[in-house]
C-alpha cells in the first residue's frame, strides 16, 4: 500500500460523476454544429463510432492505472519512460492541461459575453470562473468530488430542458444516411474523440479509487456511456431541429433550438440552460485545473500546494485574457490545442498502455510476495 | 472576525452592482413592427407601441403610439425610431412583424436576419404578410377592441384555433428558409371595410425567401393545414356537394372535423419524375346540412360526393402550389432523404411544377348531429 492510497479515497460512483463532469465542458453547445459541418446528417453515426473507441481508450487506461498501483498519471510516465523522458512528458501534460483549461476559460468568457452580459468586462467573468475552480480544486481531491456529484443533477434537469428541441424537429433532416465520404467520418470521429478526451485525467484519480478492477471498468464505461448517449441526444435534437442548412449557421445549435421554447415558468429557457450550462464548464475547468495542478507539482519538487494552483491559475487567466482580446488569438489556442490533443490524448495513452506490459509493477509485487 | 470583515467587505465590492442591467422603465417595447418598401424602394419600419396609463379602477386604458421611420437596415430604422422617443426603443418583445407584399415579394431575409443573429430578441415573433401595405394594416386601431395593440395579434391566433392558420414564428420557418426542397407559407392579412378592420386572407406561399405573390384562398387553408398534418382546436370545412338545386345554400354542406391522419407519401417516377401521394383520412361530423332529410341511407351518397368535392378543393390547392413554384409540403427534402442519388438529377426549381401530387382523401363520417 502505498502513502496516497491511505490518504484519500473517493468512491466508486464519485469516480463516475468526476468523469462524466470532466468530460462534459465546453463542446456539448456546438459539438452539432462541429459534427454537421464535418460529416453532414451522418454527424451522429461518427459520432457513435467515435464513442465506441473513446470507450477502448477507457479500458485501456483503466488497465495501465491497474498495471502501477497507487501510482498517479506521472509517476507511471517516470516508471515507464524513465526519469527524465517521464518528466518531460509531464511537462508536456502540464502544457496539455494549462492550454485545455484556457480554451475552456476563453469560450466560456465569449460565450456569456455573446448571450448573457454584452456589458460586463470579461476579465470578471474569467475571475468570477476561476474562483469557483480555485476554490474547488483547492479543498483537495474528496472535495472534488463531492462538488462534481452533487452537480451531476443537472445533467437530468439539462436533458429534460433539452425535450422542448423536439417540438419543431422534422426527423427527415436526418435522411439521406451515408453520403459523407470516408474522410470526413474520420474527421468527425477525430473531433467526437477530441470532445470525450478527459479520460486521460482518469489517470489523475482512479489511483485514489475504491472497488476492485472490474468494479472501476463497469463504472467507467458506464459513465462514458452515459456522456456518449448524452451527446447523442443532443446531436439527434439538434439535427431534426434545424434541418441539414440551417445548422451550420448557428454555432450553439443547442441554446438557439431553445429560443423559442415558452414554458410557463421560464420565458427564456436558452438562457435558463445557459446558466445551467455554467456548472458543466466549471467542473470541466475546475477538473482540468486541477490535472495542471498536479503535474507543476510533481516538475522538480514537491512544493506548497496552493502555490501550484495559484500559478496555474494566473497562466491561464493571462493567457485567456489575450485570446479573448479578438477572435484571431483564440483561434491560435484553438489551432495549438488541435495541434497538442493528438499526442496527449491518444497516442502517449497507447504508448503507455503498450509499453505497461513491459514494465507493470503489480505482476512484480505479487512475485515478491 | 477579521476574515469576516474582509469577506464582507468583498462582498460589497463585488456584489453591489451589475453592468449588464436594462431596467424596464427605460425601454419603450414595441408589440407589432411592419416592414414596407415605398414605391422608390426605400425601407420603411412602422411599429406599435403601447401605453397604459394607470386608472384607478378596472385594468388601465391603453394608448397606441406609431412611430414611421425610414432606413437602409432594420437596424438603422430602428435607430432613426429611436430618436424620436423619450427612452429607448427595444424591439425584444415583438409578437408580430408585419410585411408589405411589396418588400415580402423581394426577399425577407435581410430584414429579419438581425433576428436571427442577436441573442436578446425573441424569436417568437409570429411573421405575416399584407396585401398591399403593412403601415396601414398596423395603424387599424378599432374602437371596440379592449388592446388595440393586441388586435392584429389576435386575429392571427384565433386563426390557429380554428385551423385556417398555425403556429409560425421565425424560428419555426428558419430551417425551412434555408433548406433547399423546402418552402413555407405564412398568414396574409389584408385591409378591409374601408380601412377599418384587417381581415385574414389565406396563406402566403413562399419560394425561398420571396413571397410569390400567389396564395392559398381563405376557403383552402383548413384542408390544406390538415394535410400538412397541422390541426387547431377545431377544423370546419364547407363544401360545394350537389349543383343547380334552388336556394343556393342547398347546395353546400359543412363538415366539422373531429379527427384525422395525413400521410404525405413520395417516390420517383418514370413519367413526371416524382409522384407524390397526399392520403388524409378525416373523421367527421356533419355540422350542417341545408337540405335536410339526411336518413341513413343517404349517407354513402354523401360521403362519396364529399370526398369528391374535397378532392377538388385539394387538386386547386395543390395546382396553385405548383404554379407558385413553392414546395411547401417539403417534398423535394424527402426526396433527398429518401433517395439522394435520384436528387441529385434533379433540377427543383423547374422540375417541381411538373410533378404529379395526387390527394387521396377518404371520409368517414361518423355522426350527422341530433336532428334527422
């Protein structure tokens, strides 16, 4: 047994919701949009097949955390790569992580600016989200995921608020299937990928997990299944609501379907959703913060850990800043994410999962004893 | 009690106020906005404004205000509207947004994109056409009505209820004003009694974004709606069913619909490319029958001579669909879906006046009323 494994524990169903709120974030507005325009009205089938290997690369780093027990993401690249080549992989995480985070930060900031507070200078909104995720990830791991269950609720009440898209869906906007060309459903299966890609953060927490291997594997993939059909649904609604011109005019098909939805309670459920939405781009922030955290801290030394927070912070909320000046900037953090998600989320997890055959530890242990 | 102090402290900082607040009283709603183009093609935005001024006892009077501006962009009409008044002009809570068929018959969309695009108006707006100009339309104001604002607004939902309209907004023929094989229609209105009531008209058939200046007769628009599978609270039609039988109204019967179920069928076609069945299956009660003497065994006699007429009314229909050239069952959007290797030899524009659509319209009529 390892120190950290005595330390803290989180439970099984707290795993799940950590994972389904980390991987809900940002793309579940425009995820559609950014399907349909790669795929047309195939957009879900990639989508389905693009979940179908997200769940692969779950197994896959559920089976490398099993090979080093109680180890974290970067002590497992120390143990495999090596000393050196681990903490440069690490610092490539915290680059990953940092850029993540500021991409999460900066579409956020637009996104409210847009539909919300045209007024408010959105340098507080950037404060105003990273006090929420400073103030999450700085009360430790339990407290993480305590937060990111209780929030889970929204989730249901979001899908439910998602019900009123139906109301003038015409579902032949999904018809004709099959007329994207083999290429464009490898790129909307890159970008489904892309959106389901925080199980690597897993790496970060399922150390600190209860239940047994297989328990943790049933979890998982039940959490990611229920990101995918999540997702999914909001691809299907979406389509049949907009029609196969429309939607690629509309960059967050999911908040404009809802425009007109009245509801006897709520006039404007769009913003309702907005505000609801918040919650889900907080925990993603919150969760990605949390991984840049944990890698500046293992770099040289271990140091004062709100320190780590508190610099990470401040990266991003100065770079967030600068790419939100105008869009020019943002898309080169967009473009530079696209550049780095590649090696970060598949092929360091592939090198790992095949070189943890290698050099697995708990094979060793079990001889020891 | 020090970390008290300064988290109270904070809290005035950063709670006390809000940069994005728009308080009510600074902003004058417009309810009713039309669009008209002149005769030199300028822009011209009229919109209704209501008061209500309190009164001491039963619901306030209301008062109208109008306000005419012209401009290049909605926008700058608005603007030229705005400087007019003492607060604020926001057009955030439009219900209905009127255009002249004149501006209609160029193209809608440039006018209605702003909705589109901002975040704050609503997209709720119920568009309709006016024959002639919509200025005139909005500045109808009759005495009897309680809101005179919320006049013409009224006439296009009772419209609903008894299935001569339905429910458009702008959101709801936004896909259709994209999508190509698809067209829409939207309520006409026009002015009568001497420019003291507004009356509704039928619907407007678009092509694209443009009006095509052809419409759905008034008479039309239930069968039409049924159809198109749309039914408000209650469906009448009056029928022409026997001929040359003295007075008149002898001649016609009226159907109150209590039940249907439409199934708008389409497939390629050797001969006219695509053939399109329309098959409505109405339940029906008889609500009135001039003639009298309606024993049961006249009863198939009836029927037959219904469907026929209704029949008829659904090929005039469908032949002024055709002619206007707007598809607005949608049928060159399920021919993609359906078969999207056909479509692509297809060239809509033309190919859709020449399609052959075949109503097959079955009654069954369940009950002839409590008098024999």
């Amino acid at each position: 047994m390892t120190k950290s494994d005595t330390k803290q524990k989180i439970t099984l169903s707290q795993l799940a919701y950590i994972f389904i709120q980390s991987q809900i974030g940002v793309d579940i507005l425009n995820l559609p949009t950014v399907l349909h325009r790669e795929v047309g009205a195939d957009g879900w089938i990639s989508l389905l097949i693009g979940g179908v290997i997200s769940i692969f690369f779950v197994l896959m780093i559920v089976h490398i955390s099993r090979c080093f027990p109680g180890e974290g993401l970067f002590d497992i690249m120390k143990s495999i790569f090596g000393k050196t080549l681990g903490s440069v992989a690490g610092f490539g995480y915290y680059v990953y992580f940092l850029v993540v985070a500021i991409y999460l930060l900066t579409s956020f900031g637009e996104l409210i600016n847009e539909w919300l507070l045209p007024e408010t200078p959105i340098l507080v909104l950037y404060a105003l989200m990273l006090i929420c995720a400073v103030y999450t990830i700085s009360g430790g791991l339990t407290l993480i995921a305590k937060v990111f269950t209780f929030f889970a609720v929204i989730l249901f009440l979001i899908s439910v608020l998602f019900l009123f898209g139906f109301v003038d869906a015409k579902f032949i906007y999904m018809l004709p299937i099959g007329q994207a060309s083999f290429s464009d459903y490898i790129e909307g299966i890159r970008v489904t990928l892309y959106s389901l890609s925080s199980y690597v953060l897993l790496l970060l927490f399922l150390p600190y997990a209860q239940g047994s291997y297989k328990k943790q594997t049933r979890t998982l993939v039940g959490a990611n299944l229920i990101v995918i059909f999540f997702y999914l649904y909001t691809v299907i609604v979406s389509f049949a609501h907009f029609g196969s011109d429309q939607i690629d005019h509309v960059s967050q098909p999911v908040l404009y379907m809802l425009r007109t939805a009245d509801s006897v309670i709520i006039t404007r459920i769009d913003i309702f959703v907005l505000s609801l939405w918040t919650v889900f781009a907080m925990t993603a922030f919150a969760a990605y913060l949390y991984g840049a955290e944990r890698a500046f801290a293992k770099i040289p030394k271990s140091k004062k850990k709100m320190l780590n927070v508190y610099t990470a912070a401040i990266i991003v909320l100065a770079v967030s800043y600068w790419s939100g000046l105008n869009e020019k900037n943002f898309r080169v953090i967009i473009d530079f994410q696209d550049k780095i998600t590649e090696y970060f989320t598949v092929l360091i997890p592939i090198l790992l999962f095949l070189l943890s055959f290698l050099r697995r530890k708990d094979k060793k242990k079990e001889a020891v004893q | 009690m020090k970390k008290l102090i300064i988290i109270l402290i904070s809290c005035i900082l950063l709670l006390s106020g809000c940069w994005d607040t728009r308080e009510f009283k600074e902003v004058k709603l417009g309810i009713t906005a039309a669009y008209d183009m002149t005769e030199d093609g300028v822009y011209k935005n009229t919109i209704l404004i209501p008061n209500v001024q309190n009164s001491a006892q039963g619901p306030g009077k209301e008062s109208t205000q109008f306000l005419t501006a012209t401009g290049n962009t909605p926008s700058e009409a608005r603007t030229n509207i705005d400087r007019r008044l003492s607060s604020t002009y926001s057009p955030a809570q439009l219900d209905v947004l009127l255009f002249g068929s004149n501006l209609a018959k160029q193209d809608i969309y440039p006018y209605v994109d702003a909705y589109y695009r901002d975040p704050r108006m609503h997209l709720d707006v119920v568009p309709a056409v006016v024959k002639g100009s919509a200025e005139q339309a909005l500045k109808v104001v009759p005495k009897s009505e309680l809101r005179p604002s919320e006049y013409i607004e009224g006439i296009l939902d009772s419209e609903v209820d008894t299935t001569n309209s339905f429910e458009s907004s702008l959101q709801a023929i936004g896909s259709e004003l994209y999508e190509e094989g698809e067209d829409f229609a939207l309520p006409l209105l026009q002015v009568g009694d001497g420019g003291k009531t507004v009356s509704y008209d039928g619907l407007a058939l678009f092509h694209k974004s443009s009006y095509t200046g052809k419409d759905i007769a008034f008479e039309h628009t239930t069968l039409f709606l049924l159809m198109k599978k749309q039914k408000g609270k209650v469906a009448r039609i009056t029928a022409k069913i026997f001929d040359g039988k003295n007075p008149e109204p002898v001649n016609y019967t009226t159907i109150n619909i209590e039940d249907f179920s439409s199934k708008i069928k389409s497939r390629p076609d050797k001969q006219n490319k695509v053939r399109t069945d329309i098959k409505l299956d109405l339940t029906v009660m008889i609500q009135e029958y001039p003639q009298d003497h309606l024993s049961l065994n006249e009863l198939p006699k009836v029927k037959k001579k219904l469907e026929q007429a209704l029949t008829d009314q659904a090929n005039e229909t469908i032949s002024t669909i055709q002619e206007a050239n707007s598809d607005v069952f949608g049928i060159g959007r399920s021919i993609y879906g359906h078969y999207p290797s056909y479509w692509k030899k297809l060239d809509w524009e033309k190919d859709f006046k020449e399609i052959e659509i075949v109503p097959h319209i079955n009654v069954n009529i369940r009950s002839r009323g409590i008098f024999r």
